[in-house]
C-alpha cells in the first residue's frame, strides 16, 4: 500500500510540471535549456542508478529494442517505482513535461501506463526491470528515433 501511495506521488511530478507550463510560459521560453539539461541529467542518473541495482545486458538490450518503439517513459517508469527511484521519477516528470506540450488526454495516457508498469512490476517481480527500464530511458535519452517508427 505504501509503495502504491509513493508511486503516486512520484507520477504527481508530471502533473506539476504540466502546471508550470501552462501557468509559467515565459519562464518556460527562457529556462528551456536549462531544462532539457536537468531532465536529460536527471534521466542519466536515473539510468546508472538502475544498472548499478542489476546490469542485465540482455534486459539492458531488450529495453532499448522496445524503447525504439514504445516511446512511453512512464510505462517503463511504473516497472521501477520504488521507494528512492520515485524521487528521480518526480523530478523527471517535473521536467519532462514543462518541456513537452501535453494535453490531459496524454496525462491520462501517461497516468494509466505507469500504473500498469506497477501492477506488473508487483505481480511478476524480475529482477531483469532495472536493467530493461535503463535501456529503454537510454534510446529516449538519445531521442534519435523518427516518429513514424514508435508506436506511442
């Protein structure tokens, strides 16, 4: 229940951030470097935090193929939302979506894909998740896919 309720907290950061971009957006225009640059810092601590936990290099390969292709972070997110991991994952959402124009369809979207990487995550529990949910923050961390190749 607790690690339910952390997860929750942990999504309300994309919530925020959407909340500063709609309320805030001449702040937004001229901070927007600093932005990108404290998401892709956050994601990339992110991403050694979880391969430092379990380096899998076979999950590690798998989640950067489905990364190609599934371009929705929280669903992979919602796999590792636990305890500490849930700050990093607040402080992505903040960022990541005071950069990126979302409507509330795709909050919603993003708000039922995480929950369904939690409920997957707590009923089959592999270890293999952290190194998975790295690949895939990888390829979105790169950002080099063309949008007519992801499927979300």
């Amino acid at each position: 229940m607790i690690n339910l309720v952390l997860s929750l907290i942990a999504f309300l950061g994309l919530i925020a951030g959407w909340f500063i971009r709609k309320y805030t957006k001449e702040e937004i225009k001229s901070g927007k470097k600093y932005f990108i640059w404290l998401n892709k810092a956050i994601a990339l601590v992110l991403i050694l935090v979880l391969l430092y936990l379990n380096l899998n290099v076979y999950f590690l390969i798998i989640g950067i193929v489905l990364g190609y292709f599934i371009r929705q972070s929280y669903l992979y997110l919602g796999l590792v939302s636990f305890d500490f991991v849930n700050y990093f994952i607040f402080l992505f959402g903040l960022g990541y979506s005071a950069l990126e124009k979302y409507s509330k369809k795709i909050l919603i979207l993003s708000f039922v894909m995480f929950f369904v990487g939690v409920l997957i995550a707590n009923i089959y529990k592999i270890d293999g998740y952290y190194s998975l949910v790295a690949g895939a923050l990888l390829w979105r961390l790169l950002d080099a896919v063309p949008d007519k190749f992801r499927i979300i």
